[in-house]
C-alpha cells in the first residue's frame, strides 16, 4: 500500500522530492511534539486533579475540626459553669458549716456554763 501512497511522487524534481521528505520529516516531528505535549498536558489535569481532591479533603477535615473545636469549647463553657455553680454551693455549704459550727460551740459554752451552775 505504501507504493500507492509514493506514485503521487513520481516525475517530481528531486529538489521537490528534497523539499516533501523535509516537510514529512517535520511533519512526523511535530506529530511526535504533539504526542508529548498531549501526553504532558494529561499528565498536569491528573495531577491538577489530585491536587485539587487534596484541597477539597484539607477543607473537609479543616470543616469537621473546626465543628470539633466548636463542641470543644461549647463543652468548656458547660463545665466552666458547672465548676462555678460548684464553687459558690461549696461556699454556701461551708458557710452552713461555719455557723452550725459557731452554734455548737455556742451551744457548748451553754452547756458548761449551766454544768457549772448545777455543781454549784
């Protein structure tokens, strides 16, 4: 087949033969080119890709921390205020002991005092 391809050649000067040999040279040249260059081009949208899905994943994970450190200090405040509700029941609690305490040695002195009275 590639003899019928070369009759459309036959009868041509040589230095048109020379000039259709350079021109098919460059020909398969460039198509060689463009294979590489299509090659490359594919190659940077699959990795355009990739570095695109990684992007999407960081925000992604950048999303669900930032929800994760939201519940975080949601849980903070709630035990912030626990702690304080605590406190001030503790101090209400040591102030009860505080009083019963001084009652009891009130209570105490009373009761020495009327011992005393009844010895006498």
């Amino acid at each position: 087949m590639s003899w019928a391809v070369e009759e459309w050649k036959e009868g041509l000067s040589p230095r048109v033969l020379q000039k259709i040999l350079e021109l098919e040279s460059q020909v398969d040249k460039l198509k060689k080119e463009r294979q590489q260059r299509q090659f490359q081009l594919e190659s940077l949208e699959a990795a355009l890709q990739k570095q695109k899905q990684k992007v999407e994943n960081e925000k992604n994970e950048a999303a669900t921390l930032k929800r994760e450190n939201q519940s975080l200090m949601e849980l903070c405040d709630n035990l912030e205020k626990a702690k304080q509700k605590i406190s001030h029941d503790l101090q209400i609690k040591e102030s009860q002991v505080n009083i019963q305490s001084g009652q009891l040695n009130s209570s105490k002195k009373d009761i020495e005092r009327l011992e005393q009275e009844l010895k006498r």
